[in-house]
C-alpha cells in the first residue's frame, strides 16, 4: 500500500477532469425517457406467473391463477355502488387453499362506508363461492378486510355544504 501522494495534481490532468466533467453535465439524452417508458412497458407486459387457487367441482380440484381470481373480485367489486377497487390481494395456505382477502377501496365522497364494507365482503364471498365452488372457505373463512384508500368526489349536483352555517366558527364558545 502506497503513502498518500503529497505532489500537486498533473495540471494537464485537472483540465482534462474538468472538460470530461462538463462535458458529462452538458450531456443530456432525449431519447432516454422514451427508452425508459418502452422498458417499462416489456417489463410490464412480461410473462409472471401468479400463486395457485384451489377450487372444487363436481369432477374434483382444479386450481385458478390468483391473478384471475383478483380480476373477477375486482369486477365484483366494482359493481357495488359508491365502490371502486383500488387493491385486491389473495393469501393462500395449506394445499393452495384460500385464506386471506384484502380489498382496498376508493369510496365516493358521502356514501355510507359501513354498509359500502358490508356489500363489498358480501360481493366476495359470493363471487368466490362461484369461482372456487365448495372449496370456497365463505363468509367464516374468507377475511375480506375493507381498507378506505382513497375518497373521491360525488356527482351529486346538490352535494353536502362542507361547512354549514350551524357548525360552530374557529373561537367560537361551546358551552
């Protein structure tokens, strides 16, 4: 291992560092965010395969991709109103067997999300119970959990005054 070099830097070396660094500044590639997006793009559109869902039929077991399984609960979903599907994850256990639901939602603004969660576990259960027939763990074996992720505006026309002329002020007293 060498001691540290006390000798000033080559001058001619320091121009040339310095040229080599402006010049990798000033350079800029356009076609770098087209190439980028057609790369992203390929990546997406590449082949993943997706987790096994084991369902039954008359004639026996059958297994489901859980990439289709999430797109019919999405389609089931989305058909609850007040309702979108921002995220649908599907958790198996022993033997591919279905354990675990998680739908996120995008709710509009004003509906009841109580009942907007009850409808969408509802719409789960019974779009699995058609998908995996009587392998469908229902209701009791299902856990649907219902995460708001997003609150989007209603078209009402006569949407709900955000602040009435009721409601106490900012200094206002309350007694």
């Amino acid at each position: 291992m060498s001691a540290p070099d006390d000798r000033a830097p080559d001058p001619r070396a320091l121009a040339d560092l310095t040229r080599a660094t402006a010049l990798l500044r000033a350079h800029t590639d356009s076609s770098w965010s087209g190439v980028r997006e057609a790369l992203l793009a390929r990546a997406a559109s590449a082949f993943r395969p997706s987790a096994p869902v084991r369902g039954r039929h008359g004639l026996g077991d059958f297994f489901v991709a859980a990439d289709v399984v999430v797109a019919q609960l999405r389609t089931a979903v989305d058909a609850v109103p007040g309702a979108t599907a921002a995220r649908i994850v599907c958790t198996t256990g022993d033997e591919d067997v279905l354990a675990q639901v998680v739908v996120e939602l995008s709710v509009t603004f004003g509906v009841p999300l109580l009942e907007v969660a009850a409808a969408v576990r509802a719409a789960v259960v019974a779009e699995l119970a058609v998908l995996l027939g009587p392998l469908s763990p229902g209701a009791a074996g299902v856990r649907a959990d219902v995460h708001v992720a997003d609150v989007e505006p209603a078209d009402d026309p006569h949407p709900v005054d955000p602040d009435p002329p009721d409601r106490p002020r900012d200094g206002d007293l309350l007694t």
